[in-house]
C-alpha cells in the first residue's frame, strides 16, 4: 500500500513538472510571438511644400533588446519599383524627403532595423536584410502654379460666386475668406474651378484668395502659394431707401436716395407711366458713384406734359467687368410741368388757362407777386379743367399796378399715394401778368 503511494507521488510530481513545462513553453513562445515587432506603425504626412514631405512614424520594439533603427523609401507607385529617396533615421520618429517633384503623390514607408548603422543607407542596396516595413500610405506634395483666370461672376446680398483656370498638379482648391477687417480667415474645399461663397452680409466688404492643392487618399492637403490674397469683393446691397424726385426740366430729371454704404455707383432707370413692367425704359444712368446720393439724369426722352415713373438700384462691378445689381427700389411717381402756362388780364382778375399733361390727376394753382419766391396755393382743380380765375390773392382783391406770377403743378394718384410735382423756378412752367387799369 505504501509503495503505491509512493509510485502514485512520483507520477504527480512528474506529471506537474511536465505541465509547468508545458505551460513556460507556451507562455515563452507567446511572449516570443509578441516581441517579433520593430515594425513602424502610425506612419504619416505632418508636412508638404512643393518639393518635400515630412512624415513621422510610432516607436516599434526589438525583442533582443536592441535599438530599433529606421530606414525609409519614397516611390512613384505602391509596388516601390520606381524608387525616387532612400533614407534613415537612427534617432527620431519622423524625417523629411527633399528633392521631390512639385504637386505630385507619392508613396512611402517607413522599415524598422536592429542594424546600427543605418544613417550610412542612401540607395537600396544598403537596406539591411532584417528590415521590417510598414504599411504603405499615400503623401503628396504642394503645386506651385500660381491660379490664373480668377474673377467674380457673380454676387448676391449673401453670396458671391468665383471661377479659375484648372491647375494641372492640383486636385483640389482653398477658398479662403473673411469680412474685411477681420483677423479670421474661414476656410472651404472644392474639387471643382469654380466655388459660390454663402452666408454672406448684405454690402458687406469681404477679402478673398484661392490656393492651388494637392490631396491625398489619407486626407493629407499640401497647399500651394495663394493668389489674390488680399483683393476685396462687396456683396450686393438691399434695397435703395429715401427715392424722391427733387425736379424736372425739359430733357432732366433729378433725385435723391439715402446713400449705401460698400457700393460701388447707382442706376436710375425711367420709364413714361403707363408702360408695363418697364419694357421701355427711357433711361439708364451709370454715372453716379460710390459716394453719391443723388444725380442729374439727362436724356431728351424726358418732355413737358408727361408723368413717369422712376426707380434706383445699387451696383457692385464685378472682377469680369459686368455690374450686379440690388433689387430695384419701390417705385416713385412724378411728372413734368405743362408745356404752356398762360396768365391774361381780365378786368381786376386774371385768367389763368394751362396745356394738359398726360396721366394728371389734378392740377394745383400757385400765384406769388415775386418771380422766384412766395408761392401760394390758391387752388387745386381736377384733371378736367385747365383753366382758373384768379379774382384774389391772401384773402384780398388783386391790386392795379402789381405783377402776378404763375405756376400749375400736375398732381398724380397712384394707388393710395399722392404725388405732387416737384419744381423750382428753373424748372417750372410759368407765366406773368401785370394787372394795369387799361
């Protein structure tokens, strides 16, 4: 019984000496299997400009003990027989490939050595056998041609579009952009040549440049040299306020606004009340500027004895030579004085008789003792009657040996909106009469 046991103690012993055996080698292999590494991992494009690229890499680990040292290739394709920089890094876990071409992919990886000297590798034949590579990844470097053909073709109150020639090493454009003034730069992507800026202010000044770029498939963007970097578009403004018409001569017409600000000039267009939708606009003048509020629109279109209609809008002149307009202001109404005005003496009392202007409404009566100055309403008729007795003037007979001058103002209603006729003593219609006994 007791050698039984005894046996049966030795072939326990045995068999845990065997099973730690067992357990050493399988954790020994694991750890083995473990510390076959010293592959890079982690490589990646930091850095491109137009003939270099900087790259980094994670630490890998030697399962001697050694030093892990790197060696690095740069290809023109994946497979790496075209072969364009061989390179080494024995201390650091990034290095730089210069000599490149400009605007070009390429692909690189990065080998990792237990063999010292390896800042000696400069071609192929010194990688040392050991090498473990890393995974592939794509890098590119930066184009260098500068964008041509770059203009604005189009603006809105929140928008402007931009287009360029293609550049032949980029695959990508930098559209960057702020409000003028502003530090901060606000920065968008486009594949194609041509990009329309949004969410714009309304005549509002914004700075505006476009680089060349080359992307690669890791979302890596080396980006060129900028070209109009600091050129300055407006945005289109609202609407024009405040449109008045401040008088009317034969072949003249002038107005007012309230003036805009980041514009670069105003049109004023014309047309005789009555024309639909302006499908014959009599004038359109380009000759206001930046600065102005009001202007002189000259055209012997604008006679005696009409009423028209007027309407401003403001521009900005885009980089391709074409104006782009804001939504036209509302509408005003206004109307030139009769062709004639004619005042005869009728015993004490003047006879005041006036030619018809087409679209009035109305006629007002204005008398003064003095030619350019003191004017008085003294009557407001229908557009049926041209002609009016003056029998007093301030409450009182008209005087012998007085002069009395004369002016008509046409009047117009459109919609719920009156409109007199604007006129100065060097644009109105008048006429005279000296009141004699004889």
């Amino acid at each position: 019984m007791e050698k039984s046991n005894h046996k049966s103690k030795i072939w326990l012993r045995t068999a845990m000496v065997f099973l730690f055996a067992v357990v050493v080698t399988v954790f020994s292999k694991m750890d083995v299997k473990a510390a076959i590494s010293g592959v890079a991992t982690g490589v990646h494009q930091t850095y491109g400009d137009d003939d270099s690229i900087r790259f980094s890499w994670n630490n890998g680990y030697s399962s001697t003990g050694a030093d892990v040292n790197y060696v690095w290739e740069v290809s023109a394709n994946k497979q790496f027989t075209q072969i364009t920089k061989v390179g080494n890094n024995s201390y650091d876990t990034e290095d730089t490939a210069s000599g490149l071409a400009v605007g070009r992919t390429y692909y690189v990886r990065v080998g990792a050595t237990e063999q010292e000297y390896v800042y000696m590798v400069d071609n192929t034949s010194k990688i040392p056998a050991d090498t473990k590579w890393s995974a592939t990844v794509e890098m590119v470097t930066a184009p260098t041609s500068k964008i041509e053909g770059f203009k604005q073709t189009n603006a809105t109150t929140s928008s402007m579009k931009f287009e360029w020639k293609k550049v032949a090493s980029a695959n990508e454009y930098l559209i960057s952009y702020k409000k003028y003034g502003s530090e901060t730069w606000t920065n968008k992507y486009t594949t194609k040549t041509n990009y329309t800026i949004k969410g714009l202010k309304a005549a509002t000044e914004y700075n505006v440049r476009i680089s060349p770029v080359r992307k690669a498939t890791t979302g890596f963007r080396a980006v060129g040299d900028s070209t109009n970097s600091y050129t300055t578009y407006p945005t289109v403004s609202g609407k024009v306020k405040g449109l008045e018409n401040e008088g009317v001569r034969k072949g003249q017409a002038y107005f007012s606004w309230d003036r805009m600000d980041n514009v670069d000039g105003y049109k004023v267009a014309i047309t005789k009340y009555g024309d639909k939708k302006w499908k014959h606009t009599i004038k359109v003048t380009t000759e206001s500027g930046a600065y102005s509020d009001d202007a002189w629109v000259s055209t012997n279109n604008i006679k005696l004895g009409e009423f028209y209609r007027a309407k401003v809008c403001s521009y900005v002149k885009m980089s391709n030579g074409k104006l782009k307009c804001s939504a036209w202001s509302s509408d005003i109404v206004f109307g030139s004085s009769p062709k004639s005005v004619v005042a005869k003496k009728s015993g004490r009392n003047v006879k005041i008789s006036w030619s018809k202007v087409n679209g009035a409404t109305g006629y007002v009566v204005y008398v003064s003792t003095s030619s350019n100055k003191g004017y008085k309403k003294v009557a407001t008729l229908k557009s049926n009657t041209r002609k009016y007795t003056l029998k007093k003037f301030n409450k009182k007979a008209l005087k012998y040996g007085s002069d009395y001058y004369v002016r008509v103002e046409p009047i117009k209603k459109d919609g719920k909106k009156l409109y007199h006729t604007y006129f100065d003593y060097y644009s109105a219609y008048q006429d005279s009469v000296w009141l004699t006994k004889w």
